[in-house]
C-alpha cells in the first residue's frame, strides 16, 4: 500500500507515500511503543518489591514499593512513602520536629519486548522501562531490575538461570 512502519528499539515510524510526481514520501511522526506489542513473560509473573530506608540521628526515612504483574498481562503498584525529622539547638533542647506521608496506587498492562518491559499506565500512559533478570547477591532471589531499581520476588521463586 502506501504506508510503510519501520520499528527499532521500541519506537515506531510510519512512512506515508505521496502521490505521483509530488517530490517521494515523507516520515510521519514516530509514536511511543503499543503495550499491546511483546509478550507477557511467565517468569516474572508474582508480585515484586522494592524496601528502601534511612536512618539517621535526626529522623528516618522509608520508601516501599510493589509490583504485581499478572499472568493474565495486567499489573498492580502501590508505593507508601513516610519520614520524620527532628532537631535539637545547642543547650539540646528539641527546636523542631515533623512528619511526612504518602501514598500512590497504579494498574495497567503490562508487556515484554526484548530487554524491556511496556507498561500502559492508567495513570501515566505508555512508559517503557529497561529490564534484567538478577539473582540478590547474599540471599539468590530473583530480582528484576527496572530502569536501575531493583525489586526482590516477594513469594518464594527459584532463582535466575
């Protein structure tokens, strides 16, 4: 026909013909990647988290997140992020002290393409994260690394081969 789609590294580019004798075709605009696209991988089907903390004299600090990517090519996250702070002036008197909360929730679908995962958000629409397959150095759970974070199996899976 008279359009030609050329896909690499997961950003597609349509090509439109022009008519006869109207100077060649031109490049449409390239469009992010379709979750629709990939596959659903049943290795990393189960449910995924990430635990980050800081402690310090002056407060903590936690962030935890989860992933539930289903078998069925759909996807849950939650995050719950909170802290405290508190200070002290010279004589050790407490001069301030406070907290902070909160919470984020997201479903969509979810695809595998090569060495990334599509996740169609109903919050942030078509985002691509890169992806690797590691076991945790001390304990050999898999994990999977997203775009450099890394989340550990949270049910019992065998570990990468």
């Amino acid at each position: 026909g008279n359009h030609l789609t050329l896909t690499s590294d997961n950003l597609n580019a349509i090509y439109v013909r022009k008519a006869a004798g109207t100077g060649g075709g031109t490049a449409a605009k390239a469009t992010a990647p379709q979750a629709a696209g990939g596959t659903i991988d049943a290795s990393l089907v189960g449910k995924w988290s990430y635990v980050g903390m800081a402690n310090n004299p002056s407060g903590t600090f936690s962030n935890e997140e989860y992933i539930t990517l289903k078998a069925d090519g759909t996807y849950e996250y939650y995050s719950e992020t909170s802290g405290t702070a508190s200070g002290s002036n010279m004589y050790g008197n407490q001069t301030y002290s406070g907290g902070m909360a909160s919470q984020s929730a997201d479903r969509g679908t979810w695809r595998v393409s090569g060495n990334t995962i599509i996740a169609n958000s109903q919050k942030n629409g078509v985002k691509v994260y890169q992806l690797q397959k590691r076991n945790h150095p001390k304990t050999g759970d898999p994990m999977i690394v997203l775009d450099g974070t890394a989340y550990v199996t949270y049910y019992q899976k065998a570990p990468w081969r």
